[in-house]
C-alpha cells in the first residue's frame, strides 16, 4: 500500500507528465498553424522572408492590419491552446480511468468508451502521440518553408562576394539630369495583363502610357516582399536574415540599415539631389522608414506622418488609402520641382496588398467591387498621376519609372495567377526621349544601375552591385545562366553580405 508521500509524489509526478506532453503539443500544433496561416495569408513565403520578419518583433505591427493579428490569434494561438488542452485532458481522463479506476470528474468522458478499445488508445497515446504530433508538425513545416533549401544555402558558395561590385569603387557620373519619381505598385505584375484570366488587361492604362518596358522582369531570391524589393532595386543586392550568423539583429533593432551598402538614395545624394519617400504604411514596419533614413531620404513619410486628420475608419488597415496618398505626393512634387532642385520622389502604393485588398473612396465611386477591380482602379490612379505630371509640363525635365515591388503573394486570383508558368513583375519606364534596352530580361538588382543611367547617369561598364544595366549599349551584359545561379546560390552564407551590415565603407 501506498503511503501518502508516495501518492503525492506519483499525483506531482502525473501532473508534470501531464504538463510537458501539454507542452509538445502546443509547439507542434504551432508549428503546423503558423505554416498554414503564413501560407494561407501571404502565398508561399522563403523561410529567409519568414525569419527577417521575425526579428522585428512587434513593431509596426500594430499599424498594420487589425484583421490579420486577429486570424493570427485565433489560428496561430487559440487554437492550439485549445487542442493542446483538450488532448491532455482527454489522456488523463482515460489514464486516470484505465490504471486506478478513479472516479475522478476527469474519467467520465472514458467511462462511456469499451475498456479494450481504451487500452489500445492508451497504449498508443502513452507513448507516441506527442512525439509522432511534433514529428508531423515538424515535416509539415519544413516542406512548406523549404527548410532544406534553407540549410543548403549555409554551405554553398559565397556567390555573394564572387559577383557583387562595390559601388563606391565604380565611377558614376552625372551626364544629362532629370529628376526621378519612382513609384513602387504594390504585388503588381504582367500576369494582370492577361484577359484570358481577368477577361480584359486590368493594367492597360500603365502600358498605354507613352514608355518602355522590359518583357521579362523576374523576381530573384531575396527580393519577394516589399522592403526585400527595394533594397534590391535601390541597392542591388538581396536582403536575407542576418542575425543568424553573427548575433546581432537587423532593420529597427540595429543602430543603420545595411550602412556599409551604396544604394540609390546615396548616390542621388551626393550628386545634390533631394530625396523623398512617401508610403501608406507604418515606418516602423519590416524596417523600411530606416532604410530611407539611412541612405540620405532628406524626408521620409509614413502613416503616422500622413494621416492627419483621417480617423482610423478612414483608412485602411496598414494606413492611407492610394488616393488618399496621391493627395499628398501630388501636393510634395508640385513643391519639389517649384525649388528648381534635383529631386528623386519614391512613393508606394498599398492598395492591392493581399490577402483581400483594400477598396478606396475612388475606386468605390468607380464601382469596384473585386479585387480584379482593386488591381485596374490602383493602375488607373497611377495613370492618371502620370498624366497629371504630363499636363504640368514635369515630364520635360522628370523620368518616371514604375515598378511593382514583387510578384503577387496570397490574394483572392491566386490561384489564377499561379497557372500561369512564367510571372513577371510589371515595370515601366517613362520619358520624354526614346528609351534604348539592351536586353528584354531584367531582374531586382538590374534596376540600380538602369535607373541611374535612365537619368542621366553614366555607369563604368554599367555594373553595380549584383546588378546590370539595361539600356546602355556599350556595357556589360549578364551571364546567360546568371538567374539559374542565382536560385541555386544567392541566399548562400556570405561574409562580405554579413559585412554590409557592420561597418561603413571608406
């Protein structure tokens, strides 16, 4: 017979049994909701994508989208609280049952069950269901962030440092200014174009304005999301974890923002221009307001700085609607070209931001009511602010270029897109002059160098960064297989990437 310190110790004994496998099972059952939610949300992000976020913690967060911390809570915690405590629960009730007929509250539910077949799902429960749960967890979570590739990239070469130039080693110089607005269109891309899919070319407006595009402008690794796209347009390189390697974390959690790179706004800087950013969204958010900041934005503006007098139910969710914002970029470039100053106004627009979109006063008025509608009405708005530039005589001395940031993630035509084999992010350069392309593909970091030299800059042998231009005839070309390569290597462990983000250069 048991004495009573005993059956204390065995009843603590029980408890903590109790509470680790509560433990497994809420991990697993995390690791298999947060897979499912990322992918359910935002398409099939890299784990590379997943882990930069991460290390920002909360902040910004709460500017963004209310709806999509509420569905994080609610998938990514509730719910494996709830099923990690109801599976407990249910293993006590049938081990209290089973090994001391207890008449424990907790044995009624195994009261009602046979006794062998009891037994057998004890049997089973008692020694595997956790472990088998996190192992399933595990699997599933590592297919759908290509872990492996992940672990891969930690051992390749460093295609980084074999193939990246030093801006600040190449000779730019300024031939034939003209100031630059860059418009960054959110998850915009070609595929819109196709009436097979949408019944008509929802970005027909952009492409009837008077320009060039490039038939071919693919997404590299490292470039799939917003601030990914322009570090790697503005500064032709990636953007990867970092903290990994060497302790320290990135964006808002680190004194500057890759500070050792040269990117477009320091350029532009030296060579006198002004700089300004405007964007729908919180700064705070994925480190993008420290970005500009840190590579000479003179002025840089987020939802904080925007809103206003807007109250929050007349925004959305990550901030400013597109028109809304226009307002203020119409209002910032009437002021930057009356300086007679040499200027560069970046802006992004927010609206076509998945999972569902955002539907603006203007395309409201319009009759939208789909997110194929979103997609035309946020062309159509870009459109019309170019045309606004072209009846007050900018464009004689203004190039314009607009980009979409990336290709498409988790929106409500996601499915359709994805049958589409080849996806190519929606670019246009426009100007008052003929624009000469070496070449038809192009991808993120090429759009460093060709865009310095669409206005008006000369490239030493047109090389910078990763990236290579696309409308001049006399410079280098990119190797034919240098995007397969990229695939393969380009999110490898580098020392010289990890560099970028310590010390300035001389």
């Amino acid at each position: 017979m048991l004495t009573r310190l005993q059956i204390i110790h065995n009843r603590h004994r029980h408890w903590l049994r109790a509470f680790v496998r509560f433990l497994t099972y809420l991990f697993a059952f995390f690791l298999c909701a947060i897979a499912y939610w990322i992918a359910d949300n935002f398409g099939e992000p890299s784990l590379e994508q997943v882990l930069y976020h991460a290390q920002f913690g909360m902040e910004g967060l709460v500017d963004t989208d209310t709806a999509l911390i509420k569905s994080f809570l609610l998938w990514c915690v509730s719910l494996p609280l709830s099923l990690s405590l109801f599976l407990v629960l249910l293993e006590s009730s049938i081990a209290l049952f089973i090994t001391h007929g207890s008449t424990h509250w907790l044995t009624h539910p195994a009261r009602a069950v046979n006794i062998h077949a009891l037994k057998v799902f004890y049997w089973f429960i008692n020694h595997r269901a956790p472990l088998y749960t996190l192992i399933a967890s595990g699997v599933y979570f590592c297919i759908q962030f290509s872990v492996t590739a992940f672990v891969h990239n930690q051992f390749g070469e460093d295609y980084f440092a074999k193939h990246y130039v030093y801006p600040a080693k190449v000779k730019v110089e300024l031939k034939n200014p003209k100031n630059l607005v860059l418009i960054y269109v959110e998850s915009l891309e070609d595929t819109y174009k196709d009436a097979r899919l949408f019944g008509k070319d929802l970005v027909a407006s952009l492409d009837h304005i008077n320009g060039a595009s490039f038939a071919s402008y693919k997404q590299a690794p490292g470039t799939g999301w917003t601030i990914a796209g322009i570090t790697a347009t503005q500064c032709g390189l990636p953007l990867k974890s970092v903290s990994l390697y060497d302790g320290n974390d990135q964006g808002e959690n680190i004194h500057a923002f890759l500070p050792s790179a040269v990117c477009l706004g320091d350029i532009l800087h030296h060579a006198g221009y002004y700089n300004v950013y405007i964007g729908s969204d919180a700064l705070a958010f994925s480190g993008k307001g420290r970005f500009f900041q840190d590579h000479h934005y003179d002025e840089v503006y987020g939802r904080e700085e925007l809103k206003g007098n807007l109250k929050d139910n007349q925004m959305n969710f990550w901030g400013l609607y597109d028109d809304d914002l226009l307002v203020h970029v119409k209002k910032k470039l009437i002021e930057l070209h009356a300086s007679k100053k040499p200027f560069n106004l970046t802006f992004t627009t927010i609206d076509t931001h998945g999972p569902d979109g955002h539907f603006s006063k203007y395309c409201k008025a319009h009759g939208i009511k789909d997110f194929p509608g979103i997609v035309e009405c946020t062309s159509n708005q870009v459109a019309e602010f170019v045309q606004f530039m072209r009846q007050n005589g900018y464009l004689k001395d203004t190039n314009v270029v607009i980009l979409g940031d990336h290709l498409a993630m988790e929106n409500p035509v996601y499915d359709k897109l994805e049958t589409v084999k080849e996806r190519h992010i929606f670019n246009r350069f426009i100007s008052n002059k003929p624009i000469t392309k070496n070449r038809e593909e192009v991808l993120h970091f090429d759009m460093f160098p060709t865009m310095l030299e669409f206005i008006g800059f000369k490239v030493e042998d047109g090389k910078l960064g990763l990236g290579f231009t696309a409308i001049s005839k006399d410079a280098d070309l990119p190797p034919e297989n240098e995007y397969e390569e990229m695939n393969e290597d380009l999110l490898n462990q580098s020392d010289e990437y990890l560099a970028l983000w310590k010390q300035r250069q001389n």
